[in-house]
C-alpha cells in the first residue's frame, strides 16, 4: 500500500488549491480524481470573478493552470476512482478501483453533482438533447431553439452563453423572480434572443432519438403547453458527492460536510473543502480559500502528529 502524507481527493479548485500548499510544504501529496481536473469550474466558459484575471478567464485554462502548479510542486494526480474511506488508527486509507493509498490527512473535495429535475424523459435523452454543462455542448446547438431550466447563477450564466450558438434561448423558471447576480439578470433581460418564462416547470421531454419538445406547466394556473424545442440544459443545484464516505463524516440533512472554520471535520487529519462542505458561497474563489485553509491547518496537524511520537 502506498504511503502519502495528504491524499486529496478531487481535483477541482479546492482540491488542487489544498494540492499546491501541501506539495509546496514538501509534504508527499497525491490527488485522486476520476475525471478530468478541474471539477465544475472546467465546465464553465468564462469566469469573471477570479482576482488577477481583469479580462476573464475559461474555466478549462484556469483548471489547467492550477494543475500545473500543483505538478510543478511535486504533487502526483491520479486518476481512479474513489470508493471509501476507513479509519486505521492513526493513518486513513483511501480506497479507490486502482488500489488503497494511505496517509495521516485526507483532505475530501469530492465536490457536488448536477440535481436531476426526476421528469419523465429526463435521463432517456441525456446525451441526446438534454445536458447539464452548455460550456461542453453548446456547439451542437447552432441556430438551434433551446432551453435553460433553473433560476441561479449557473442558469443564468450559462443562459447567456447559449444564446452565442442558439437562435433562441428559453430560461424557464419555476419563481416569478431569478436568484442569479443582479449583473447577471439585467445581461439576460437585455440580450434579444433570450426569453424568461416564469412560475414555470418542465414536466416532461419527449422526442424521438433525440429531445424535440417539452411539455410546460404553469404552476399558478396549472395549464400545460407543449414547446417545440431541440435541447434541454438543466440548472437546478448540486448534490454534494459524499456517498463514498459511508456515514464516516458527519454531514448536514443536504449530504455537505460540517467543518469549522479550519476546514476541519469530526474525524482528526480528516478535511474538507469546496462544495463538498456545508457554505454559504460556492464560487471557484472560496473553493480555493478552502484549500489553502485546510491545507495550512494539516501541515500543522502533521508536525503535531510527528512531535507526539
């Protein structure tokens, strides 16, 4: 069994933040992660909000750095994937399809996953007409006519992106006001070739081999009208990736994992950063304040651990 003393699991921006300041300490450092670094910030086109960047910057490219810098100080990424989580006395070993690494801190970055809206149709046409990231299949949608469900940040953002390929896009929204940043609103209600739909769900996409039409819902009439539509992309939260961890972690009624402000969990040498923890901001800029956090509090664990032998 390989030994390591951090073991990061997941490589988003907190994952890799945490990464870069526990390889830079000269700590041994292993990132495991079962897709591509970057987490949900490689999915999101342009990010504006990310100190040091006064013209924006793709999500791809800024994951793509923070991934370099935690290579160029030593860290090692592995790609695998992670299936628990056991406690053996002093050290936590991580289980992944790939073998079981070991080490004295676990800094847990799992990050979250997109909600599903549980609609008849939903998961028969994914891949095929219904999406949850336009950053990856916008360009399939030129001058096409698509949705948008949901009324965030990410609805919106994304709403907006779309409405570069697509003829028209329409963002559907079960309030009768969205939740994005004001910014944001006002860039949707001014762009031409969007359309907001409010106190609206979907209730069903239907289609042939691929998404043509939903069926909307008024949800203050409760009328149903059908809308010829070539594609779906799904904005309605995230569930917080923590079934691997088997109870281990003490969470919130949502799934998120409760720390205190060190990033600490009920386990000692057990972190967790991102959008995995119960917060009340997601943004790439806290996910990478987590990381930091918890990786400057575990090199402080490490020497306590070292000095009590």
């Amino acid at each position: 069994m390989q030994e390591y003393d951090i073991i990061v699991v997941g490589a988003g921006p907190a994952g890799l933040t945490a990464a870069i300041y526990g390889a830079r300490s000269k700590r041994k450092t292993l990132i495991i992660e079962k897709l591509a670094a970057g987490g949900q910030a490689a999915t999101t086109e342009e990010i504006e909000n990310y100190p040091g960047f006064p013209k924006g910057i793709t999500g791809p490219e800024l994951a793509a750095m923070m991934a370099e810098q935690a290579k160029h100080f030593g860290a090692e990424l592995l790609a695998a994937k992670v299936q628990g989580l056991v406690i053996d006395g002093a050290r936590r070993i991580v289980k992944t399809n790939k073998g079981d690494f070991r080490a004295p801190v676990v800094i847990i970055a799992s990050g979250a996953a997109p909600k599903l809206l549980g609609c008849p149709g939903e998961l028969k046409f994914r891949s095929r007409g219904v999406s949850y990231c336009a950053t990856c299949d916008a360009a399939f949608y030129e001058e096409a006519q698509v949705m948008v469900v949901g009324g965030g940040d990410a609805a919106v953002e994304e709403a907006l992106y779309l409405t570069k390929f697509a003829d028209k896009v329409t963002l559907v929204h079960r309030r009768d006001s969205l939740r994005a940043a004001k910014i944001a609103q006002e860039r949707a209600k001014d762009n031409p070739k969007l359309e907001i739909v409010w106190n609206t769900v979907v209730e069903e996409i239907e289609g042939g081999d691929m998404v043509e039409k939903v069926v909307l819902k008024d949800v203050v009439s409760g009328g149903k009208r059908t809308v010829p539509i070539d594609g779906v992309f799904i904005y309605v939260g995230t569930e917080p990736n923590t079934d691997w961890l088997g109870g281990f972690v003490e969470t919130d009624g949502q799934g998120y994992i409760l720390t205190d402000e060190n990033m600490r969990t009920n386990l000692p040498g057990v972190y967790a950063v991102g959008d995995i923890r119960k917060k009340p901001l997601r943004q790439v800029i806290t996910a990478a304040a987590d990381g930091a956090v918890a990786a400057v509090h575990a090199e402080k664990y490490l020497e306590d651990q070292l000095h009590s032998v």
